[in-house]
C-alpha cells in the first residue's frame, strides 16, 4: 500500500467512523447497524456483546425507546493500520458527553473516555465495514453510559448458540 493509497483509505474509514457516531448523537441509531459485517461484534460493556446487525440494531431501538437522550461521541487521535488492502484495525480517543433527556443539560466532564479499536474489512460492494467494535475505558466519570440490558445479548447469542 502507497502512502497515498494509506491516506486516501484512512480518511474513508475515519469518514466512516464519524457518520457512526453522527447517527446515533444525532438521529438514534437506527440504521447504523449496516456498516458492520453480517455477524459483526459490538462490545457494549463488561460481558455485553452484541453479535450481529439484528442484535447491534435491536440496542439501538431499545436506547431509543428510553426517551431523549443527548450524547456526544468526540473522537480524536485517529489511526488506522493495514493487514492488506481489504483489512484494518482503527484506533481512536474516544470522549463520550451524554445524559437522558433534551438540550441544554447540564454540564460535567466526559462520561467515558476510552481507546476505540474497531476491526474493518473492505467488502465486495467497495464499503468498509466493521468486523468488531471494542471499547477499552480509560476514565469513567460520574454518569454510567448507556449499557444494553443482557436480555438483548442474551437473546441473539443464544440464537447463534442454536443455530
């Protein structure tokens, strides 16, 4: 891979990355579900992984179904590193501003800071994807993030399990 070719690649994966947290700060996250592989793996918390577009969109519905909810995924320090031309592994600073209920809340310091690493691969249609979504927390600050109940994780895989 070429310079150029890295760079031209890492923009489209941060690109990626900040329409992701768009979405779901901005518009709930429906949806956001597509741009993981089928069988894609989201790290919702200790224990807590979602596998699958049904199980990532199903937390999604659930987070949306609490009430309003403010948040904001500020990413920083964005860097991508290539297996090959088809695969990467990303890594961001991720500081998390969130709390139930419409603007303007109050404020406090970041919810959750964490190193954001995501695998990727670049599928046949031309989109990258993600293979896995994992969230390594550095400071945690007074409010808890929203956390799926295990009743989501629980019921899709346990479906995997049985299929």
């Amino acid at each position: 891979m070429t310079p150029e070719q890295r760079a031209s690649a890492t923009q489209v994966l941060y690109m990626n990355m900040i329409d992701y947290w768009y979405e779901v700060d901005l518009k709930g996250g429906a949806g956001v579900s597509q741009m993981y592989v089928e069988d894609g793996i989201f790290h919702a918390g200790p224990g807590k992984a979602l596998v699958g577009r049904a199980a990532i969109e199903q937390f999604y519905s659930w987070r949306q179904d609490r009430g309003a909810r403010t948040s904001r995924h500020v990413i920083t320090n964005f860097r991508a590193e290539f297996t090959d031309a088809n695969h990467a592994t990303t890594y961001c600073v991720m500081s998390l501003y969130a709390a139930d209920g419409k603007p303007i809340l109050p404020s406090a310091p970041p919810i959750m800071m964490t190193d954001l690493i995501d695998r990727c691969v670049l599928c046949d249609d031309g989109v990258w994807r993600y293979i896995e979504r994992n969230f390594v927390p550095l400071f945690m600050g007074g409010a808890a993030p929203t956390v799926p109940p295990q009743s989501i994780a629980d019921n899709f895989n346990s479906d995997k399990k049985n299929a």
